[in-house]
C-alpha cells in the first residue's frame, strides 16, 4: 500500500458487526434458547468452521451456498511446516454453511466415545456463500438441536421438538407463532399414488416447497414443466391445499390413504404424523401453536420423515424462524450404517436482524450495569470502590466512574447507556457512612446507608 493510501476499515459485504445493544440482544436470546435446550437434555458440542468439502457436499449439497477456497497453503517460508503436518495443498475445505452435516461427520469421527440417543445443541456461526441482501448474511450465527440414534429413534423425539420452539419463542415473547408439521412420506406416497415417477418424486418436493414464494399458478406450471401432467400436477396442488383442524386433515388423510392406489407409504407417513401429533398434544402444546401443513416440504435432500416450520403470525413474509426435520440416511453417508435423526435449526442472527426491524424486539442497554458510582471527589475513591466492590458481591453490575467531571454529565453518561441507578457519596456522606441513590426515570433521590445500599438497590430492580 502507496503511502497515504487509506485503508478500507468497513465490513465486507454480508458479514454482520453488532453495536453493544444488539450483541447483547444476541446473548439474552441465546441464554434463553440455551436453558430450554438444557431442560430437554441436549449438551453442548461446537464443529470446525472448516470442513472437508467432500464431507460439506454428502447427501444432495452440491455446493450453491458453500463458501470454498480455505485452503491448507502456507509461503514457502513455511513449507517444511505443512509437509510435517500431512496436510496437502491439494485437499478442498471449505466454510461449513450448517450444523447437519457436520454433525453426522462428528458422530463419525467420536462414534466410540458418544451415548446414543446422542442429543446435542451447537450456536456456532456458519457460513453461506449466497448474495448479502436485507436479512440475508453470509455470516450468521445459528441454533441448532439434533438426537441421532443407531438403528432406531423413536417418533417421540419428533413431537419434542415443537415442544421446545413453543417454549423458546413464549419465553422470548415474540407474538403469536404457528408451527406448521408435515411429514415427507405423506408427500411422497402421495405422489406415486397419482403416477409421478420415481425420478421426478425430487424434483416435486423441491418445487412444492416454493408454494409460498412464487404461488399456486407458478407451482402449477413448474410442475408441467418437469413432465407432470396437468391433470396430476391438479391434483398435488389439491392436496397440499388440504386444510382445517389437525384431526380434520388427518382424516382427510386417512381416507386418501384407503381409496388410492399404491398408498403404502402414504399411510405409513400419515401414521408417523398422528403418532407426532398425540406426543406433542401430551407434551402440553396449545393447539393453537401447531397445525398440519401439507405444503410444507423442506427442500434439503437429507429429510425423510416429519418436517417443520414455524411462522409468526401476522409477519408471515419474515418467513420461518425456525425449521427443520427428521432424517434416516444422513450419518450413514460416513459410516455406512442406519442412524436416524431429527432436529430443528434457529438462524439466530437472521431472525434478530428481522424481528429488530420489525419492531417485535428492541435492543438491549449498550452497557449490563446497573448502577453507576458517581466521581464526586478523587480523595473519596476508595470509597467508591469499596462501596462498588460490596454491590457487585451483592450480584448488582456497577460502573465506577473514574474520571472526575461535573455531576450532570455524569447523570447524562448513565442514563446515555441505560443505567438505572446513580449512586452519590460526598464528604458529607462518607463520613456519616451513607449514600444518595438517585433513580435516573424518575429523578427521585433518596438516602440509604451504606449497609443497606445493596438491598435497597436490589429491590428497587424488582
């Protein structure tokens, strides 16, 4: 760089920088999603950022979103480090854009050292190589729970998981919210039962999925143009249509399932939908959280059984907040072996930005504290420390104010950051072993002792 060239300090394009207020809107969420995940089991892993690109692209990920180029290279200065490593300039990584699938290359990797069912959550940051727009980012931090088993996993871990999205989202109190549940064998059991080819059964889901996108007229025709005909390509649009009460559409179902042909899958899936349905109502659920939704397909290959979504009512163009699905192949890809899973996935920093903008969240205080010690002369700083010192071993977050400046300023720092509470010792008051707390909202100053200080705080706080 030429001398006296400026460098470009801004944030590359999709890659998300919070203000204190938001990153501490990020951690309250994610204290929040954390403890409910705990309730339910789930322990903590965390994955690489970098994965084998072999190992990214298994199971129908061919690398649209993938983020390539990460690369073993070092200059030649450092050669003889990466050939005593093993490592190969040759070998492909890229940054892994989900949890899934380098959660079945974990499982690979410590198959000897996991309890099965293995239950886990990660809040990593992953990675999506797709064109930063509004909400869109190619950095974004992301929720995920997952319980893969060996051989078998029961049904009951599916109804879980609307359990714990209506648990999270009650407790962040983001509005009403509506989990849509399907199941993938109900579609495409459907689809053969009207005639739709095997090698087009793909194609089908993916396009059933963009319903909501690009509408009903839109699926219709991209249906044609896969080789549906019309009559048939009538026909799944009817039936993703079918709607009502959960017991209503899983009659609906049921009656389908006996008066088509080749309905064996079909029946099998409406099968594994009722029995979701039953836990998830036994699991305490609101019926007016959850509903069957037929259009909901899930366009990643890896799903195979019960499927989510989960949509907040009346901001429907946010699109899912939440998502996910069971799937029965995907582990297996590295060990060769059955191991179902199921899991749902929050794109936590994806629904912040939206629900922020939306209005449905506000920001946090940029700062944690409480209670700011005001400066009120240099010689009476150990008195503020001791005295901030006894607040925060009371469990009260302080800021101490070490710079000397006029007492408003200081009131206008405080209240600039969020803090509640100033807290005023002159000579007057350190010598009779008391203290002005002042409430910053309402601009009512009382007087505490300074024995008393921390509780009268605390129950102010209440």
């Amino acid at each position: 760089m030429a001398k006296g060239d400026k460098i470009n300090f801004s944030t590359p394009s999709g890659f998300p920088e919070f203000l204190p207020s938001e990153k501490r809107l990020e951690l309250y969420l994610l204290d929040i999603i954390r403890r409910v995940f705990e309730s339910y089991g789930f322990t903590p892993i965390e994955t690489p950022a970098v994965e084998r690109l072999e190992v990214l692209q298994a199971k129908g990920n061919q690398g649209d979103n993938i983020i390539y180029g990460i690369d073993p290279i070092l200059p030649p200065n450092r050669q003889a480090e990466r050939d005593k490593s093993g490592e190969t300039g040759s070998e492909s990584r890229a940054l892994k854009f989900d949890q899934t699938v380098p959660l079945a290359a974990y499982i690979a990797r410590h198959l000897n050292e996991l309890i099965f069912p293995f239950a886990r959550y990660q809040t990593d940051v992953v990675f999506r190589g797709e064109r930063a727009k509004d909400g869109r980012f190619r950095q974004f931090r992301q929720c995920d729970i997952d319980v893969v088993a060996r051989r078998e996993l029961s049904l009951l871990y599916d109804a879980q998981m609307p359990a714990i999205i209506t648990e999270i989202f009650e407790a962040i109190n983001i509005g009403d919210f509506l989990i849509r549940i399907n199941n993938r064998k109900v579609l495409t059991g459907f689809f053969k039962s009207v005639g739709i080819a095997e090698n087009q059964i793909k194609s089908c889901i993916g396009i059933v999925d963009t319903l909501e996108k690009i509408g009903e007229s839109k699926v219709k025709q991209d249906l044609e143009k896969e080789g549906i005909l019309e009559e048939q390509a009538q026909k799944i649009i009817e039936f993703i249509k079918i709607d009502g009460l959960v017991d209503e559409v899983l009659d609906k179902l049921k009656h389908l399932a006996q008066n088509l042909p080749e309905t064996e899958q079909l029946s099998l899936g409406v099968s594994e939908l009722e029995t979701v349905i039953a836990g998830v109502r036994n699991l305490g659920v609101a019926e007016n959280r959850f509903c069957i939704d037929l259009s909901i397909a899930r366009g990643l290959d890896y799903y195979t059984g019960t499927v989510y979504e989960t949509t907040l009512l009346g901001h429907e163009a946010l699109g899912s907040i939440c998502s996910g699905g069971r799937y029965e192949e995907l582990v297996g890809v590295f060990l060769g072996e059955k191991m179902p899973g199921v899991g749902i996935s929050i794109g936590l920093t994806r629904l912040i930005s939206r629900l922020l903008k939306a209005g449905i969240l506000s920001s946090l205080a940029a700062t944690p504290a409480q209670v700011m010690v005001v400066n009120m002369q240099e010689d009476l700083m150990p008195t503020y420390l001791k005295v901030s010192q006894q607040l925060r071993q009371a469990g009260i977050n302080v800021i101490t104010n070490f710079d000397k400046r006029p007492l408003g300023k200081q009131f206008q720092l405080a209240d600039k950051q969020g803090i509640k509470f100033c807290v005023i010792i002159g000579s007057e008051e350190a010598a009779a072993q008391k203290s002005s707390l002042k409430d910053l909202k309402t601009g009512e100053q009382v007087e505490v002792l300074l024995e008393n200080l921390a509780e009268e705080v605390k129950r102010r706080l209440t």
